[in-house]
C-alpha cells in the first residue's frame, strides 16, 4: 500500500490496486471467501486515518445489522486496534487517535443513518439491500462532505447492484473491478471442482464467476432470460412515434412498484423504459409518466393495471389506486387485469 499507515493487515494482491484508486467511487464485484469485508473495513480505516478531516464520520453497511455485527465488528476492532482510543461495541463504533469515528450499519434500520453526515462508506452486499437505501438516505449524507463510497457485493441477477456496476463501466469517475474465482487464485482449484460438483450451474457461475445473468433460484423465467442474453437477443430500442406506448404496472407500497414502458410494433413487443421504488405516492409515479411524455415524447396508449387498483385505502382518503391515477389520465386509457397477456396487447 502507498499510505504510510501502518496496518496489522496485508492486502490480497486483488485489492492492492483498489487501496490506491484515485476514483472518488468503486464497485467490485467479488466471488465468495476472496476476503472483501476485510479488504474493504481495511479501506476505511486507512482513509479515515489518511483523509484526516475534522469530526469525520465512516460507514459500513451491510444488508442486516446482525450481520455486520457477527461478521464485520471483529475486523473493524482487530485491525484498528493500534490507532483506536474508543470503542462502543453495543452501538458498533470506534474512534481513532485523529478523532474520526467508524460505524457499522444495517440496512434493515436506514433510519438510523438519517440526520448523520459521511465523509466514506462501504455498502456491502448491496444487492440484498433495497435500492432506495442508496439514492434516498446514503447519497444526500455524502454531499457537502464531498464524501466517496464503495459498492462491493455479489450478484443476484438484475438489481440495483447490477444497475450500478453496469453505469459505472461507461464511467472514467468510477474504479471498477470484476473478481471471479477461476482467475484470483485465491481458492484451490480442488474446492472449485468440489463446490461446482455439489451446486447447481447457476449457483456456482452466481457465487463463484459474478455471473449477473445466472438464474435466481426461484426465479421466473431465470433460464429463458440467461439464454436470450447469451444468444445477444438483448439489445437497446428507440421510441417509435408511429406507435403508441403503454404501460404495465405492479402495484405495491412497502414492496415495490413497478412500471414498464412499451409498444407493439407490427405485432413485435420493444421495451423501453422500467421503473421500480417503494415508498412512493400515486402523484409519483403518475409525474414519471408526464416527465417520460415531456422528455421523450411518449403518446400514451394503455396504461394496463393490476385488480388490485380497484382496493381503496384510508391512507388516500378512501380513495382507489385507480381513482388517483385516473385524476390525472383518461380513464378510457386504463384497462384492469389480472394476468397481462401477449393477446392483451396486441
């Protein structure tokens, strides 16, 4: 390492390269047992010591408090144990000798990060977490501290996990780095033989070679989509203005809700546009609609919604799914279904 700081810990020779990033963001996408908790509590200790900013505050996240409680709190006090003069191992935090502090997190409480500032953070596991912990609560606690993050994880099909890797490729402001165990070397061939002989294709290409297109085990269509992509059958498409887009939509609240943009041209179904948060109003998700009519000139069709659209709730006033939505579109324009068929929409 290039830092002067002196650590009980020697890096893995994969994650070398990732102490001394200039980038301000990272994303590794690592296979099982190559060390990256470790690796990555190392990193924040090594900043919070080099960084030397006044009141300075890190995070570790990991999906679950327990977790990062059972798994990362006896790294973080082992390896920071020669410049720690305090550490508080009920609220998982220890502080340095320059007075910047460490803290371990669970994204099952994001509450518990409001009203803090960050100068770093390391979200661990990311495609276990939902995707709103990021953009609402972790990104804001960054900002007037111009503070860096790293995203290191696992995959789990498509995700918010794989958005973030996928963006971050086409982008010079990010370090990136793929870890798969067939070319780090740092597990022995004979236990690669054995795990693959005892795990089904997609579980091992899943936790051992970073594949994001292995099927999730108990996934619809997991094998049909694996196949298209590796056919290249996946590609981009544009917006035909001599067809209308509909949408289709999965309604949720404290799970997700999901809308998909798409048309039918001469009887070929194009996606275009997904979208999918929680926590969110009707008046949002029917501003994205307007925003995606402004910005991209959408002329709409069909907005096809679930039977579930019929129920009224309190938290509305009374008032339908349906009811809110056709506030602000032509109820003509809505259909109700309860399973969307390829003859539905053409």
């Amino acid at each position: 390492m290039s830092s002067p700081v002196k650590l009980k810990y020697r890096p893995r020779s994969v994650f070398e390269d990732f102490h001394t990033r200039k980038q301000r963001w990272a994303v590794i996408v690592a296979h099982r047992r190559c060390g990256k908790t470790v690796a990555c509590i190392n990193d924040l200790i090594v900043k919070a010591l080099i960084e030397n900013k006044k009141h300075a505050q890190y995070a570790y996240i990991a999906p679950f408090y327990s977790q990062a409680k059972s798994v990362a709190w006896r790294y973080l006090e082992r390896f920071s144990e020669p410049f720690m003069t305090k550490a508080n191992q009920s609220e998982l935090w220890v502080e340095l000798v320059n007075g910047a502090r460490i803290r371990l997190f669970g994204a099952d409480n994001p509450d518990a990060l409001r009203g803090n500032f960050l100068d770093g953070v390391v979200m661990d596991e990311m495609a276990d977490m939902k995707p709103s912990v990021w953009g609402e609560i972790i990104r804001p606690l960054l900002a007037d501290r111009i503070g860096w993050a790293t995203f290191i994880g696992t995959p789990k099909g498509h995700n918010a996990f794989y958005d973030i890797f996928n963006e971050a490729q086409k982008n010079p402001n990010w370090y990136v780095k793929t870890l798969r165990a067939d070319q780090t070397n740092l597990l022995p061939q004979s236990e690669l033989d054995d795990a693959k002989a005892s795990m089904s294709d997609n579980q091992y290409e899943q936790e051992f070679l970073c594949s994001f297109e292995a099927a999730i085990v108990g996934a619809f269509y997991g094998q049909e989509m694996r196949r298209i992509t590796d056919l290249e059958r996946i590609t981009t498409v544009d917006y035909d203005p001599m067809f209308p887009c509909h949408t289709a939509w999965d309604l949720g609240f404290n799970d997700s809700t999901s809308i998909w943009w798409f048309q039918v041209v001469y009887g070929e179904i194009r996606v275009l546009d997904h979208h999918s948060s929680n926590g969110q109003s009707i008046p949002y998700y029917t501003g994205l609609l307007a925003q995606k009519e402004d910005e991209f000139g959408y002329k709409y069709g069909t907005h096809w919604l679930p039977h579930d659209a019929r129920a009224k709730t309190l938290a509305s006033g009374g008032k339908s799914i349906i009811e809110q939505i056709s506030a602000k579109i032509d109820i003509k324009h809505i259909k109700i279904v309860t399973t969307l068929t390829l003859q539905d929409v053409i």
